[in-house]
C-alpha cells in the first residue's frame, strides 16, 4: 500500500469508528479488479456487526452520477407517492427517441427495469415531480441531494444528482432493513423488481448502472444480500472503457461477496 492509499485507510477507519460502524479496508479485493485490468471500488457493510469492508476508500467516498441504480428511488417514489399504481400500472414512454430501441415501449414497472428503460422512468419522475423528489432525497439523505430545477433533465444520468459508493450502501442498508419507513407493498414491490439470484439461501437484490459521455464512463452494481437472517448491503463502482468493462461490473462484485465469505459460490 502507498503513502496516499495508508492514509485514506487510515482516516477511512477513524470516520467509521467515530461514527456508527468500524471500517475495514480489504487489500486483497483488489485483485478481482487488476485481474480484469478494471479500476474501480467496492463497499459492503455487516449490518448483523455494523462493520463496513471496502476496497479503495478515497474513490469509495467520491460522489459519482447515480445512473440507472436511481431507478431504485424513483420507482420507490412512484409507489409511495402513487404516481404509479402498482408494478403492474403501463406507463407510457413519451414517444422520444433513444439510445436503446427497447426503451422506446410503453412498459410496466417489472418490464421497464428489467431491461432499465430510462424513457419509462423518466416519465414516472415527471409524474412525481420535483417538489416530492426532492422532499424524499432529503429524506433518504441521498447523496447530495441535489436534482436540479428541470424535470425535462434526466439528472440521475446528467447531474447535478450525485452520490458515493458509500453512500449507496448507507441508503441500501436503510432500504433493506424497513428504515426507510416505507409502506409495505412498496418495500414487497422494489424486493420483486430487483431481485437479482437466489441461491443456497442466499438472495440477492440489485441494479447496475452505467452513465457516459465522460471518459471514463462510470459503471455501478448495487444493492444487498440477504443470507442467513443477515444483510449486506453492497455497492461496486468502476471506471469503464468499452463495453467488455461493463460486463464486469457484476462478476467483479460476486467475487468481492464470495471472498468475503458474504456468498458462497462455486463459479467464484
């Protein structure tokens, strides 16, 4: 470890444990990413202990654009609000055009992230509105906080909305734990919207993200595990390149859970 990288530790360690939870920086995750020639971070936290793990702790306190994992507390919103009904409720696109042909349907919220259609969720923000955005990213205390004073903006890919991986995970452990006090048929909807894999007892629940046009491009996974009466909320965010960089995006974060002894997973 550097000079630089001793002291973020450091420091990292002495924040967390003056605060609520202890720290600990993994060295050894840093392999998962070097052996995919990826740069990145990763944050995991016990909460049956309270102890956070991370790899690269400077980049892990950096706000970065959320991307499509808002569409975590955007479809939230949607629900307690009741700008959507349900998600089972079509919500028109908007007829605009997109990057994505798949996106340019008209799709229920189940369909809409399962491919991560941005035309969808963006009229399900314009349905909120940015009045009640912003009273729920107060609440959430979600990143800085700041979505801007135009709905037309998608500003979870544009800014100025910004969040860190650490932060990410601060929100997820709310989220996965019931103390985001949301009703109960949202917390049951966003647990079906976003579950990614069971397997040996284990559930995992997350979104990916990805945002451009910087260079690099910012890639995401986020979201927790729930195994053995305990939650690890997660958040994996790296630097990509080309497409082949976004295909890691998940491996690279099911090999940082499987070292840890979070999953078990013979494919790791």
């Amino acid at each position: 470890m550097n000079f630089k990288n001793l002291i973020c530790a450091l420091a990292f360690t002495f924040i967390l444990s003056e605060g609520t939870a202890a720290g600990i920086v993994e060295e050894n995750l840093a392999d998962h990413f070097a052996s995919r020639n990826v740069e990145g971070c990763f944050v995991v936290r016990d909460m049956a202990n309270g102890i956070t793990h991370v790899w690269n702790t400077e980049r892990a306190e950096t706000r970065f654009r959320p991307a499509s994992t808002f569409k975590i507390p955007n479809a939230i919103i949607g629900l307690e609000t009741g700008a959507v009904r349900d998600i089972e409720e079509v919500i028109p696109y908007g007829g605009t055009k997109e990057l994505m042909p798949a996106w340019e349907k008209d799709m229920n919220l189940r369909d809409a992230m399962r491919v991560s259609n941005v035309a969808v969720f963006h009229q399900l923000a314009k349905r909120i509105g940015l009045p009640a955005i912003r009273h729920y990213m107060s609440r959430f205390s979600y990143g800085n906080e700041n979505v801007g004073a135009n709905i037309d903006r998608r500003f979870w890919l544009e800014g100025p909305l910004k969040i860190s991986p650490l932060e990410q995970v601060e929100f997820l452990a709310n989220l996965a734990t019931g103390k985001l006090n949301l009703q109960e048929e949202t917390g049951a909807a966003i647990q079906e919207l976003i579950l990614f894999k069971t397997f040996d007892g284990a559930e995992i629940y997350a979104k990916t993200g990805w945002v451009g046009p910087d260079h690099p491009q910012i890639g995401w996974w986020v979201g927790w595990v729930r195994s053995n009466g305990t939650v690890y909320p997660f958040a994996v965010n790296i630097d990509i390149h080309s497409s082949k960089d976004a295909k890691e995006r998940i491996p690279i974060g099911l090999a940082c859970l499987n070292s840890l002894g979070i999953i078990d997973h013979p494919e790791m």
